[in-house]
C-alpha cells in the first residue's frame, strides 16, 4: 500500500479513472470493473461531476450517479478512496464560492455519500484570484463534505501560488496533485510540476497515463485507432516518435511476460508518482492495469524508456 503524503490514507498504488462509465461502459459493465478492481485489491476511485459530458446526450454525472448506485449496492463506502471534481460540468463551471458548495452537494447526491475522500478544482478559474480559492476550499474541508483538497489543470505558476497562499494563510494545503503525465507527454510535469509536488510533498495521480490507448502497444498505426471511442483524445497522438515508445513498451513487455500497459504504468511508477490513473471499459483489461505496482523495472529499462521518449522529455 501506498500513503497519500500528509494523510492517514493508504492506496492500491492504481488509481481506476471513471471517465469510461456512462460512456464506453454502461451501468453493468461500470459495475462489473468496479467489482474486479476492488477483488483485485483497489480501492481507489478517480471521478468528476463532468464525466462524461463528452458522449452523446450527456451534460455530465453519469460516472458519479453510476458509481454512487454500485457503492449503495455493495455497501462499500468505507472501503473506497473516493476523488471528484469540481469546475468542469457545463451547468457548474468555475470555482467561485457558490457555485463549488452547490457542485459538492449535487456531486454527494450522485454519489450517495456523506463526504468525498478528495475534492479535486478540475480547472483553474482566473476569475477567481487564488487567495478566494484556498478560502473555498477551505470552508468546504471545514463542513466536514471533504477530507482533503486536490489540484488539476492548474498552470505551475498559479498552482505554486495556491501552495503559497495556503502555507501563508495556515488554510488547507493540497495534499495531491492530478497533472498530465506518460511516456509521450513529459516536459510538462517533469520540468513544470514535479518540482512543487517534491517541495510541498504532494501525492501526483497523472491523467492520461496511457496516452488515451497508444501506450497500451494495440495501437501500432494511426489506422488502428479508426473506429475507437477514444480516437476523440488520441487521433493526433501516434506519431513517429510515439511509435518509437511504443515499440520499445512492447520490448520490454515481451521480455518481462506482461503487457505493455502494465510496463507504461510502472515506468510512471518508477519515476516517483504516488499512483497513476487509468481506466478500462471492460472488467477484462483491469489485469494489465493491477500488475502494474507489483512490477519492478529495471535501471536498464527504464533507461531504455527514458530513451525511447526523449523527444516528448
């Protein structure tokens, strides 16, 4: 298990992206990744109120009703760290003071719960200065609704500014941050972001850990991702220099008996981040994901994958 810094919370180094339910998995699909990740050994839940306003008919909190139906199911709520999203659902964008207390309480009733473990801004407001958005957050830790704050989507600059104004002001500091992060998208977190997780011991989840599919190795061409739901995040992903990554995930994935998810996933691991966020649609492709953490790399091979992904460091 893995300890989320400055908390009392230990995870399942993975963290299971809801974004894919409500979109590429239904309400019995949803449930059944859910089932297999927990009997797997995870507990640690990734959502937001806007997941997934991007399908069709949909204005958001199909992940967060869908996932609130499986916990009251299973009855589960003390065994899940539980992580959402506030700042990007159409009807509740932003992070002013009203707006983020109505989207918690309309996230709460989707999910059937009480409080959420993590409360993530989704996105940065600059209508918003930064010292009212640690005071908003501050008051939401203080209602007893959330355990703690997060950051997603923020600029360095105005994300070390909220550090800053918290330590300044003795409010709520951060205790994780969710920055983009794989093997073809480096320069941003390794230059940008890294240095404020290590100087205020934040926990980092990365999003598209995966590259929205291309680091899973089953995408080998531009022509494979026709078709693919996914294609909507992907379709300018595979270039040359991401083939070279690919290849070189499939390696190593080859040599070690696993795929080359898992070996994306650990090279993540590798690097220092607390647990990297990935999703599934089916409880058949979680496997992959759940041998990520036991999964030691080796100083060569991670060599070799730094290599490979040069270009995008």
């Amino acid at each position: 298990m893995t300890r989320i810094p400055r908390t009392e919370i230990d995870i399942f180094a993975l963290n299971l992206g809801g974004n894919t339910f409500g979109w590429t998995s239904d309400r019995e699909q949803s449930f059944a990744v859910l089932d297999a990740f927990v009997e797997a050994g995870g507990d640690f839940i990734d959502t937001a109120d806007s997941y997934a306003m991007w399908a069709e008919g949909s204005e958001g909190g199909d992940s967060e009703t869908i996932l609130g139906e499986w916990i009251a199911e299973r009855g589960n709520r003390d065994q899940i760290v539980l992580a959402t999203k506030v700042g990007g659902k159409p009807s509740r964008q932003g992070l002013a003071a009203e707006n983020a207390d109505a989207a918690l309480d309309e996230s709460l009733k989707r999910l059937q719960t009480d409080h959420v473990d993590l409360y993530y801004a989704h996105y940065d407001d600059e209508n918003v200065s930064i010292e009212e958005q640690v005071r908003v957050a501050d008051g939401l830790v203080t209602s007893g609704r959330v355990r703690h704050i997060a950051l997603s989507n923020f600029t360095p600059e105005r994300m070390r500014e909220w550090f800053e104004v918290a330590t300044r002001e003795r409010l709520t500091l951060p205790v994780a941050i969710q920055p983009q992060y794989n093997l073809i998208h480096r320069k941003d977190y390794e230059q940008g972001y890294k240095p404020i997780a290590e100087e205020f011991d934040v926990a980092v989840f990365p999003y598209f850990a995966l590259a929205s599919g291309v680091l899973t190795g089953k995408y080998r061409t531009r022509a494979d991702f026709e078709g693919k739901a996914r294609a909507l995040f992907a379709a300018d992903l595979l270039t040359d220099d991401a083939l070279q990554v690919v290849d070189a995930l499939v390696a190593i994935a080859e040599a070690r008996a696993v795929e080359p998810t898992t070996v994306a996933l650990a090279w993540l691991l590798a690097k220092g981040v607390t647990a990297p966020i990935a999703s599934v649609s089916s409880a058949e492709q979680l496997p992959a994901l759940m041998a990520a953490p036991p999964l030691e790399l080796t100083a060569d091979e991670v060599a070799a994958l730094d290599d490979a992904s040069q270009p995008f460091a």
